[in-house]
C-alpha cells in the first residue's frame, strides 16, 4: 500500500484533506493604535468574537471531512526534544530585535520557566509586554536606557494567516523570506515544524525555498493552478529573484510542473498578494478584482532543453482570460468579478477579500457572509458556497484563503 505523502498539493480546486490553520491568540490583543502600522494591521480584532469567527471557519472543513491541524499544536509538539528546543528558543531570540545581553537573558530564563511546550509557543506568539520580565542589576547601556515602547518582544498577530509564512507545492514546501521583519519571525514555525515534526521529518519532503535567502516570496504570491501549471505574483511582497530560485529548484527535481507564469502586478496594499485579486473556484472558473482583468505583462518560465540554460523565460502581455484559456489549455474560462464591476461594491468586497476564496473541492468555496453581491454572483454561476462568519476576521486584511495552509489535496 503506498503511503500518503505528508505534503501533497498540485491544484488549487482538488478535494482537501488536510489543512493547517492558527487559532487567532493573545497576540491580538497586543495591537494598540500606535502600533498598527509596525504590525501591518488597519484595525483591532476583537479576539473573542475573532475566534467565534475562526471556529466556525475550522467547523465548515470539519463537516467536510477534512483533517484540521493547528500551527501552535505542530510548532509545539516539533520542540519536545531538549536540544530543539533550545536551538528554537535561541533563534527566536536572536531574531526578536532584543538590545542588551542582558535583557537577552532575562527572556531566556522566563521562555524557559514555561514547563509545558504549547503554553510555551502561546507566548511566543502573543509577544512580551515589558512589565513581565524583571531585569536584575542591569550593567550595560543599552540594558539600563529604556524607551517608552511597550514590548520586548512584538506580539505576531498576522499568523492566523497561515497562507502566507510557507507554501505546499507538489510534495514539497516552500519556507518563507517576508518582506517585512514584523513577520520574518513566523516563518520560524514552519521551518521548525518541517523539519522537526514528527509527521514531517522522516516523510522525504523537499524544500523549494529557504527563509535564510535573500530575496523575498510569501505565499499569498503563490497559486498552484494545476499539476502542470504554477502562478507567482511579483508584487509588493514577492521579488522576481525568489522566483527565478524557486523555479531552478522545482524544475530540478522532475516535479510534473512545466511552467511557472509569473504575474507583474501593482506594488500596493490593495494588490498586497496574487491572492488578493485572483482565486480558483473550479476548473474553468475564477474570481478576480476587476482591475486585475489586463492586459496584463506575464513571464512564462518553462524548464529549459537549451544546453547551459536553465529555463526560458517568455514576455507576453494580453488579457487574464486568453492567459488562462492559453496555459490551462481551456476553450472557455469564466471570470468572476468581486463586486460585479469596477465601481463602489469592487472597492468595498476587494477590501473585505471577496476575491480571496478557498476551495475545498472543484466548484466549492469558503467566503466571507459580508461579501454578498460576489456570494451572488459566485451562487448565479453554480459554485456552492460554505459560508462563514467574518466581521472581526476581515480587519486583517484577509480572507479564507489567505487564513488557511493546505497541505494534501486530492490530485484531479
């Protein structure tokens, strides 16, 4: 009987199985108002109601038949061996932005009080408050001198989008350089629990890319359109360069993929991800922002057969629809537009993510309630709807895809 692969991922629309979310947490309530923009965040979730929400969402693959895993349960059960775990504590510390050794030390001695794991990852996650940590006889100047900020340690309220830190491609994971160093540290749970994790460590995964690179990819960038076919935005958060080793390394490796389409889009908020605008719903259907219809410039990266080269990149530049119908060799392809058309209600359901869905099986999605007239349209073109519950979720900026990590699907 052959074994399930831990990591199994080659469309966007293939029964899910197996999904990897994160349980919004105290970090929530660690945003302020002065810290919004440090923390990427535009308002304050209201966490009780925030986890009602995330719940709900959580019940819907539930019902569904699709295993639901938690990221805290992962990154804690990945630690449970002494020597991980200090070699976890101590890159985190280092990459927590902590001046004075002996604040460094201070923040050791209470992580390591901690004597259950989980509790443990809760608070790293949550952030330090600095009125929890007693500093002893400071001695040097960055240890006495002391700022008004009111952490040691930042809270990381963006990990229920669990989208975002790393990425299953194929039968293997891509783990993340963010752009911002607000969320670089996310990606520590991942390489952790990859690596680590018992129902990871032995299971022969590949690693496409690593958080040590240089160059920046997250992966709302990223839509594995189908066992042939990968779509990457270069936007405001994933560079070209990123692209350009992750394509090497997937081509490499003899996966079934043959092209990469790598997508110019606007380097803005409203554009923050390929997500953001673009989603599949089922084979030959799509929702979109309306701005993102084109002409669009595309890159197609297809694997090389010249000598000394290793791939051929491709300019073109033509609406999303001919893109589509082209690489996915369809005769038709369905656009759906959030919102109906440019205009008011675009604005609005973009905001709220009415173009970020999450398909569970081919022509069936998980929406945010609050997007009615893109749940219309999407209902009028024959796609079942799971609808969830989204007024405190949404003030992060993302939706259901965005919130969510498959990890198997079944392959089409």
């Amino acid at each position: 009987m052959l074994k399930t692969p831990a990591i199994d991922v080659y469309s966007e629309i293939g029964k899910l199985k197996k999904v990897l979310l994160r349980r919004p947490g105290s970090e929530i309530e660690n945003i302020t108002p002065d810290l919004m923009d440090r923390l990427l965040f535009d308002d304050i979730p209201y966490l009780e109601v925030a986890r009602q929400e995330h719940d709900a969402f959580a019940e819907i693959f539930r019902r569904n038949d699709v295993e639901v895993v938690y990221l805290e349960d992962l990154a804690a059960q990945s630690i449970q061996a002494e020597e991980i775990r200090a070699l976890f504590l101590e890159e985190f510390i280092a990459e927590s932005g902590i001046r004075g050794d002996m604040k460094k030390a201070a923040v050791l001695d209470y992580f390591q009080s901690f004597e259950d794991t989980r509790t443990l990852i809760d608070k790293m996650m949550a952030g330090i408050r600095k009125e929890e940590v007693f500093i002893a006889n400071p001695k040097s100047l960055s240890d006495i001198m002391d700022s008004d900020y009111p952490f040691l340690i930042d809270p990381m309220p963006n990990l229920y989008f669990t989208r975002d830190p790393f990425a299953s491609v194929g039968t293997g994971v891509t783990i993340h350089h963010m752009r911002t160093v607000t969320r670089q540290r996310e990606t520590l749970f991942g390489k952790y629990i990859f690596k680590y994790h018992p129902d990871f460590r032995d299971s022969g995964i590949k690693f496409w890319y690593d958080r040590d690179e240089q160059y920046c990819i997250e992966g709302g960038d990223i839509l594995v359109l189908s066992d042939k076919v990968i779509a990457i935005g270069i936007s405001e958060r994933t560079d070209a360069a990123a692209i350009d080793l992750f394509a090497s390394r997937l081509f490499a490796d003899g996966q079934s993929f043959e092209v990469i389409l790598a997508f110019d889009i606007p380097k803005s908020r409203a554009y923050m991800h390929l997500d953001t605008v673009f989603t599949m719903v089922d084979h030959a259907t799509f929702t979109i922002h309306p701005e993102i219809e084109g002409p669009l410039t595309v890159y197609s990266i297809k694997k090389s057969t010249k000598k000394g080269t290793e791939f051929d990149i491709e300019k073109e530049t033509m609406e999303l629809k001919r893109i589509l119908e082209r690489y996915l060799e369809l005769e038709e392809v369905t656009l759906i537009r959030c919102g109906g058309k440019r205009g008011i209600d675009a604005g609005r359901e973009q905001w709220n993510d009415g173009s970020n869905t999450l398909a569970i099986a081919p022509g069936e999605v998980v929406v945010y309630a609050r997007n009615h007239i893109t749940n219309h349209l999407l209902e009028e073109n024959g796609i079942r709807l799971h609808v969830m519950p989204s007024s405190e979720l949404s003030r992060g900026r993302g939706g259901p895809r965005c919130m969510s990590m498959p990890l198997i699907r079944e392959r089409l």
